[in-house]
C-alpha cells in the first residue's frame, strides 16, 4: 500500500502545498516551502515525528510520562489512537499526528499495550473504530504559525 493511501487529514492527488495547501508550489512539487515539509514529515512519518514527541516531553532530567507524569529516561513514544501493530501505519500516516503522539515510561507504555491487546481500537481500513475524533480535534491549529496563507 502506498504511504498517500494512509494520510486522510489532506488530499495529496491535488497539485497543492502538503501542508498549507497553497497553490503558489512554483517549481516545488509536493510544498510550497522548508517549513511545510518539516510540518508534513513531523505529523505524517514516523522518524521525523517521533524526536520531535520526544523533544516536547524533554525536560531538566528526563521525559514526562503522560500517564503516570514521572520522569523517565527510557521514554517510548506512544500512539494515543493506536496503530494496532501495523507496521505501516506507524511508518507514515496520519496517526502520527503530534496530536496523537505521547511520551510513556516503559511501564505505563508496557501497561498500555497490554490492555489495547484486550480490545482492538481500529477499523479494517486503519482508521480509529467509532467517532472520527481524530479529525475533530485538529483544525489546522498545528500548521506553522507564518506559513503562508491560502488565498481562494
Ligand atoms: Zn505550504
Ligand atoms: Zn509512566
Ligand atoms: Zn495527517
């Protein structure tokens, strides 16, 4: 499966920026600037939005655990909606949103697995089961304050 067919917050078969959505690409093919890509790659693949999830719980000795709020120095980065194991929806695709990603100590992250293995949270198609909660709580608000913007 291709790594578009796993992003769903944009339409990317639309000749526009990845991230603003402007139509000024130019001779730019997928964003309109530096920082739309990094915007992009920091919510969409893992290798990029995972340092950035690490750097957010950092702090003057250690990571905060979301869950427990103690500090760890082994932090694992956790789907909040969770991947369900797949290998290629924690590669790239919308659930690595920085709105969907915490830091958990090894315990709680432990803890957590667990109990997801319980009851799975996600549809066939990779999308979270029920409501699209998901999408509800991002309007747009993580995009780069000074990106440009789009004119209809
Ligand atoms: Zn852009
Ligand atoms: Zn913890
Ligand atoms: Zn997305």
């Amino acid at each position: 499966m291709d790594w578009r067919d796993l992003i769903w917050c944009r339409d990317l078969s639309l000749k526009l920026c990845r991230c603003c959505r402007t139509d000024s690409l130019g001779r730019r093919t997928a964003y309109c600037s530096d920082e739309c890509r990094r915007w992009f790659n920091q919510n969409h693949f893992w290798w990029a939005a995972r340092p950035v999830a690490l750097r957010r719980a950092h702090e003057p000795g250690g990571y905060r655990c979301a869950d427990c709020e103690g500090l760890t120095d082994e932090p694992e980065v956790d789907h909040i909606r969770p991947v369900g194991g797949s290998q290629q929806l924690r590669n790239a695709s919308c659930y690595n949103h920085q709105a969907n990603l915490q830091v958990l100590c090894i315990r709680c992250h432990k803890f957590k697995t667990a109990s997801q293995r319980a009851r799975p949270r996600v549809n066939e198609d990779g999308r979270p089961a029920g409501r699209n909660e998901m999408q509800a709580s991002e309007s747009g608000e993580e995009r780069p304050a000074q990106g440009p913007e789009v004119t209809a």
